[in-house]
C-alpha cells in the first residue's frame, strides 16, 4: 500500500512527485552544494528559485502584468489587518463592505473593524452560512474602500464559483478575495478582482507563506502604523525582499507550481486540467453522499466548494449527528484511519466530518473515500 490519503484542510496533503524532488534536493541543491533553506536569499541561488517561482505562478493563473505578485508572510490571518492597513486609506471615510459567508469571511471583517468602519453588505449567519447571498442583494457603501469576500469558505464549505461584477452592481470599490483554499484550483478573473491573498498551507506549499496578488493602482495608500514591511508597495518595491522571505516554503512552492503547469486532463493544461479534476472530483464525493441515507451535506447544491466538504452521519432519528464524541462518529474515523483515509473529522466549530480534496487528492483517493462511505454505511 502506499501512502495513506490526508483529507486534512490544512497543512494538506502534497503532490508525492513534489516531496520526492524536495528531498533528492535536500541536501545539495542543483551543485551549489547547499540545501536551499541553507542559502542567502539576496544570493543568485534563490534569485533564480523566486523568479521561476513568481513566472510559473502568473503563467498559471494567468496574472496580468499589471498586478503584482508578493511573497509574503503572516498567513491569510495577519493578512485580515494588513490589507486593511494597506487599503482603508484609498478613501476618507474609511469603510470597507464585508460579505459574510462563513468563519472566515467573519474574522476578516471583525479583524478591519480595527483600523476603520466596517459595513456588512450581506451575511448567510442566519442560515447558518449554508448557501451565498445573491449578489443583487448586496447593500454596498457608496464610497467603501474596498468590498472583501472569502471566495472558498473551507470551514462551512461554500464556494463562490463565480467572482462578482461589483462595478455591475454599482460600486467602483476594488473587490478583495481571499483566496487561501481554492487558489490553484481554478482560473481567476482578474477583471472582477483588485487584490487576492491567501495561506499558502492547502493548494500551494508549507505553512508560513501568503501569497498576495494586488492591482497596481491599489499600492501606497497604507496607513503609517502599517509595519513597513507589511507595506505591499515596499514589499513589490524590493521584489518581495523587504526582509528575509520565507524561503525554503517559496521553494517548495515553486516546485508545486512547476508540478500544476506539467498536469493534463485531455486537451487541457495547469489550472484548467485541476479544475476539470475538481469538478469530477467533487461530484463524486457529492453524489455518493447526496444518494445515502446515512450521510449528509447540509450546503445550497448551486454553492457547494469543491475543496473543502462538510459533512454528517445521521442518527437513528435521521437527524445529523454533530457532536464529534458520538459512539457513530468515533467508530466512523477509526474506520477511516485503518484504511488509510485520514483527518477526516470535521472542524471543531461545525463538528461532524469534513473531507478537503485540494489540487493533490487524486481521484483514487476520492473513490477510497466513496468506497469506504458505502461499506460503513452498510454495516451502521
Ligand atoms: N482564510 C481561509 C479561507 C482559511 O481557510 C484559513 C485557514 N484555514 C485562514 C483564512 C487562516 O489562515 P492562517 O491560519 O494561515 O492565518
């Protein structure tokens, strides 16, 4: 048997090709006699390492020249003050509109409420963030900032899977994703789109690097206690070397970009090939779930993530078992953990069960997981 397969959401599992690379590298990195974590980062070394790593990373997702892209720090959650650090100042009134989909999308708003006013265009709270809100719906400020969403909310498991027009609906406030866990997993429309950020700790590499794509007109307007390197104009200004980048995860994700470009699906390449995958990926699972009648995914079928998904053993009264101690539960991860089929368990705010199917999930990790659905169904 070979590896078992990690359904975790984050760290995640890794593209195997890409942790054999990093460990024949290891020691000795292309003859410069070095480990790349053992390299000056103003060396030519890791000069070459960053450049392939930003090229692939724009050829990928199709990145205009006109964004730039920083390799930053902090995770997406130091990033829920930065960026309003970097962005509540385009506009003196110092809003910035949240649309409130799930756990994520809410801490980002709590977070800004720190260095201006936030408004909540809209929220799924009442409903538990099981579906999106249309965005025809959306009450957004005349004069925000910018408007925020998380576009994959990984906890409650929605997705939008289109980008909203905001200038469509009225606003000329530059649209902020936050992308942590479906970047990689689709194409981006940069036209609907003003800045992106995410952790890199699902579809890209090792924790302890964020990425951040940011229109250029949205630079130097970061208010003065903005840490200066956390200023996204300093940090595009010095290439992403205002100070020491993370280096050894950069690496690890450039060989994960080199791994996504090489990826086909019939005609298709890179991140249309995983998003072909994605979506079979995901049906599957969906399917086999939606046709059971011991499981359940409680999400809106039109808003359901591909990456990450939530989901419950039902009682004996049919009614979803949530708490992570029922005897149901218990056995259902141990049964999981002896086939190989690992972190499963769903997330401690949602309880139940929660399988994440990033970039490297293959599909056969997909079927272990359906098969194993249907065996212990039969025997529940
Ligand atoms: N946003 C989203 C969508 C996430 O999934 C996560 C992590 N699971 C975060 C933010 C927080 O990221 P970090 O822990 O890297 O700060």
């Amino acid at each position: 048997m070979g590896r078992p397969y990690n359904f975790s959401a984050g760290p995640a599992t890794m593209p195997e090709a890409v942790l054999q690379q990093a460990a024949a590298e290891m020691l000795d990195w292309h003859g410069s006699g070095m480990s790349v974590m053992e390299m000056s980062h103003r060396g030519a070394a890791f000069g070459e390492i960053l450049e392939r790593a930003e090229h692939d990373l724009r050829t990928l997702l199709a990145i205009p020249p006109h964004f730039r892209v920083l390799f930053s720090q902090g995770g997406a959650l130091a990033h829920n003050a930065i960026v309003p650090l970097n962005l509540v100042g385009r506009r003196p009134a110092r809003v910035m509109d949240f649309v409130v989909t799930g756990a994520w999308s809410q801490k980002s708003a709590q977070e800004a409420g720190r260095y201006g006013q936030t408004h909540v265009a809209a929220s799924t709270a009442d409903c538990g963030f099981t579906t999106l809100p249309d965005p025809a719906s959306w009450r957004l400020s005349a004069d925000a900032s910018y408007v925020h969403l998380c576009s994959n909310e990984t906890i409650h498991g929605v997705e939008f899977h289109t980008l909203p027009d905001l200038a469509a609906l009225g606003s000329d406030a530059p649209l902020v994703i936050d992308f942590s866990s479906h970047v990689l997993s689709r194409p981006v429309d940069w036209t609907r789109v003003g800045l992106a950020f995410g952790g890199a700790q699902k579809n890209v590499g090792p924790a302890g690097l964020t990425l951040v794509v940011v229109r250029e007109d949205l630079l130097g307007h970061a208010l003065p206690i903005c840490p200066s390197v956390f200023d996204y104009r300093t940090l595009a200004q010095a290439h992403s070397m205002a100070n020491t980048p993370p280096t050894y995860a950069i690496y690890i994700a450039g060989l994960v970009f080199q791994w996504a470009l090489a990826q086909r699906e019939g005609e298709l390449s890179g991140v249309a090939a995983l998003q072909a995958r994605n979506i079979v990926k995901a049906q599957r699972l969906y399917d086999a779930i939606d046709r059971s009648s011991l499981y359940v995914n409680e999400v809106d079928p039109a808003c359901r993530s591909r990456m990450n998904v939530p989901f419950f053993l039902r009682g004996d009264d049919g009614q979803p078992l949530r708490d992570p101690a029922h005897p149901r539960n218990v056995a259902f991860l141990r049964g999981a953990q002896e086939r190989g089929l690992l972190q499963l368990k769903g997330h401690k705010s949602v309880g139940g069960m929660r399988a994440s199917l990033y970039n490297a999930m293959p599909m056969a990790g997909v079927e272990a997981l359906v098969d194993y659905l249907r065996d212990f169904e039969r025997q529940a």
